[in-house]
C-alpha cells in the first residue's frame, strides 16, 4: 500500500513526488509515457518557482541546462523592461528545453525514494473512507491512502470523479514551433518590424544557432486535432507576410488555442487536483508549468502533514483555499493578454494605452510582479503586509535564508534570541540571527517559504504554531 498515488510524472506530479519524499511519505508516480517527449520546446521558470527551486536546493542544477534572460516583456508581449529593485534574489528568467527540467525534477524525486513507473495509467479509481482503490489500465489494482490527478488539461482523473471544469472554449488557434530559417537575421527582423504593428499573434525571435521561435495564426490551416505540418507553417506565413522565410528542420511544432477552464473543486475526500488537471489557459506570459509546480509547493507539505498524522483539521482544505484564487487570477490575465494579441482596432487602442501606462513605474511593477507569482499574498487574516507574502531570499548568518528550508520544514527567524520553537522542532527549524536582513522582530515560514506569522511573543507564537503545524510533540 502506498500513501499516494500520483497520476501524471510531468513537471507538477514529479514535483509533487518530491515534497512528498521529503517527509519520508509512501510515493507512486503512474506516467502513461514510455519515452520523453520527442519535441524540444523550451519553456521559461519564472522568479518565483526559481525561488521555490532554490529552497529545495535545485536551482544550480537547473541553470547548468537553462539560458538566463531578463525578466521583461512578459505581459501581452509588449516590450518592456523589467522595474529595478524587483524583490527577488532572482529576479530573471530561465528558458529550459521542457523534456530536460521534465527529467530534472523526475530524477530529484527518484533520488528522494519516490517510485516512478512508466507506460502505467490511471484507468478507474474508488474510495472510501480509509483510502483510494486505483484501476491501471492494464487491469492491475493498487490501494493508496491518497491519489492526486496531475495528468494534464484531459485529466482522467478529473472526469472520474465527476468535478466540473467550466470556462470558455477555444476561439482563436496559434501555431508556435523552433525551426531554422533560409534567410538573414536583418531581412527577418525587418519584415518582423513592419508586420508586427497589425499582427500581434506573429513572431519569429532567434534562438540561437540559426534556430527560430516561430509564431503565426493558425486560421484554415489544417485539422484543429491533427498536429500541425511545415507546411502549414509555411502557408501561414505567406499569407501574412508574403514570404515563408525558408524555414526548415523544425525542433517542434504545436497548435494551441486560447481555452479557459478552471476545476469547480480541488479536492473531493481523498483524490484530489494540481496543474493542468485542475486548470488550463493559454500560454500567453508563460505561466502555466510555473502555476502547476506552484501547486505543488503548496499541497506536498499539506498533504504529507496528513499522512504524517499532524495536520491540523483545516490545513489540507487551505490548498484549495489558497490555489483556486491564484488560478483565477492566471486565467483573467491570461484572458486579458490574448485581447492585446488581437488584430481588431478596439484591442490595439487598448494595446497602445497600456503600453504607456507601462512607462510608469508602478504598472510595470504589477504586471511583472503578477506574472512571475511573486505579487501572490495568502490571506492568513489581519496583519502586517508581509503576512501570508513569500519572504525573499534574504542574507542570513548561515548564508542565505532558502539554504535553510532544503528539507521542506518551516522556520522560525527570530531577531530577538528570546523566542523557540519548543515541541513542534520535529516539523519546524529554529534560527537565532539578530542581524539578519528583515525588518520583522521574527517570522515563522511554512515550508513554501510564505510567512505564516510575525511578531515578539511566544504565546501568540505558540497559537501560530498549533495553526500551522499542529498539536506539539508529546
């Protein structure tokens, strides 16, 4: 018997593993793939899962396969510089092949003693009240304290239990890729320059190494459930800019449309949803994998606390109460950026405005701040600002302060020497440090790294404590 079964070993399942493991938590990973995708798509780590990666010790293996870049010009693609002083010690962005951070946080688990199995997936399931009785599709039966559907926008898991997923349907369909091109860099940044102005959903950027991001309406091309050809790209590209550019050798080539859909619950008993499965959206601003991992994050230390048999009574209920309104949030600015693509006089009036408005400090700083979920506040109730926000990478006197959270346990930072942790120090870590870089006298993190409670006195510690991580160790 396993303690959880994971359905889906991407990004968000693989992840999920992970913090699992690190509370020596019973993990099977279902993944219906035998092989790693055989597409090369390189998709981008915002500021904050670089942050959440740092705090599991992962970011230096990640930067060895991935290309920084500044963290600008995310929203609605309009070229903008990121604000100075963003509030992160990594405040940039990591473009990363998608079948290499795959494979990252897949190994990350394994290494923490999660089992992962390949060509298995999830076919039928039924619960009760001591756990879930799951169905592979080759007809084996397997019981688990938990399951948690992480396989993806047509998640199995999802339709089984029945949980609606409401929202719009595709109206517009793109077609993205990376392929090479037979014509100079300046004659493609040229017609880039000229078409762009009317076309927002048309792109092609280099990549390096004679290699294109190519971006064009996918209208009248080809069948909506085939994959998409170069030809189409090819046809495409004529139509709008009277020339196909040479392009050849693609890397990978997709179709996506602009659909929007967030699950009505996360949970019901014992199964329950993170990434895809719980909410899809287009890939405008390049927050979908970061939303899912972010998921993750927030739902591996919960669910393990249950299974631990430490949980207090509402905190896995938090997940849905802290995650479903930042979905939210990602599909309405999605919905908003894929308006600004559009080609139609009112959009691009809308476009023009908001591109001004970016030239004042405090816009820019939004948007960007949205984007990369570093903006993100959990309404933990009445406090000061910082309460339920992420607290920063900061300088402490061990060195940084997400050196310390590598084992997913909370952290009390206490400025004062006078305060401690007590009978939770088996789930939360203590460190004295009055010169660290804070303004708080102390705060407690959770293990996601938001601040859980600030303040000088132990007993409403104490409260804090019993609210987060449960009754104190005998």
């Amino acid at each position: 018997m396993f303690d959880v079964i994971i359905a889906g070993c991407g990004p968000t399942g693989a992840m999920l593993a992970a913090e699992l493991r690190l509370h020596d938590v019973r993990v099977l990973v279902l993944e219906k793939e035998t092989e790693p995708k055989s597409f090369v798509r390189v998709v981008g780590l915002h500021i904050r899962s670089l942050e959440l990666m740092a705090m599991r010790g992962l970011l230096d293996r990640i930067l060895r396969h991935g290309r920084q870049r500044p963290a600008g010009g995310f929203f609605a693609a309009i070229s903008k510089p990121a604000p100075q002083g963003l509030d992160s010690a990594h405040a940039y962005l990591v473009g990363i092949p998608q079948p290499v951070i795959e494979r990252l946080l897949e190994e990350h688990a394994i290494e923490l003693g999660a089992q992962v199995r390949h060509g298995c997936a999830v076919a039928g399931f039924e619960q009760d009240e001591e756990g879930v009785t799951v169905e592979l599709d080759g007809g084996e039966r397997l019981r688990s304290r938990y399951l948690v559907g992480c396989d993806g926008g047509r998640s199995t898991v999802r339709k089984l239990l029945g949980v609606g997923f409401p929202g719009q349907p595709s109206r517009t369909e793109t077609l993205m890729g990376e392929m090479e091109v037979g014509v100079p860099q300046e004659e493609i940044a040229a017609k880039v320059r000229e078409i762009s102005q009317a076309h927002q959903r048309f792109w092609l950027r280099p990549f390096g190494e004679g290699v294109y991001s190519v971006l064009v309406p996918a209208a009248g091309v080809g069948d909506r459930a085939e994959p998409p050809t170069l030809e189409d790209f090819r046809q495409q590209l004529r139509t709008i800019a009277g020339t196909d550019f040479g392009v050849h050798s693609p890397r990978w080539m997709s179709r996506f449309g602009d659909a929007t859909r967030l699950a009505e619950r996360y949970r019901i008993g014992r199964v329950l949803l993170a990434g895809d499965a719980a909410h899809i959206h287009p890939p405008i601003g390049g927050q979908g994998l970061n939303l899912g991992v972010q998921d993750a994050f927030n739902l591996g230390w919960k669910l393990a606390a249950q299974i631990r048999g430490w949980a207090p009574e509402t905190l896995l209920d938090t997940y849905q109460t802290e995650r479903h309104p930042v979905a939210e949030d990602v599909l309405d600015n999605t919905r908003a950026q894929t308006e600004l693509l559009s080609a139609e006089p009112g959009p691009q009036a809308v476009r023009r405005l908001l591109t001004e408005l970016m030239d004042f400090d405090e816009v820019n700083r939004h948007l960007i701040e949205k984007i990369t979920a570093i903006g993100i506040r959990y309404d933990f109730g009445a406090g000061p600002d910082l309460l339920g926000h992420r607290l920063r990478d900061i300088e402490v006197k061990q060195g940084r302060l997400y050196d310390l959270l590598h084992r997913g346990r909370g952290l009390l930072l206490d400025r004062t020497e006078r305060l401690s942790a007590g009978r939770w120090s088996d789930r939360v870590d203590y460190l004295a440090d009055p010169r660290a870089d804070l303004d708080d006298a102390c705060v407690l993190l959770r293990p996601d790294g938001h601040v859980a409670w600030i303040g000088d006195d132990q007993r409403d510690l104490d409260d804090h404590l019993s609210r987060w991580f449960g009754k104190p160790a005998d």
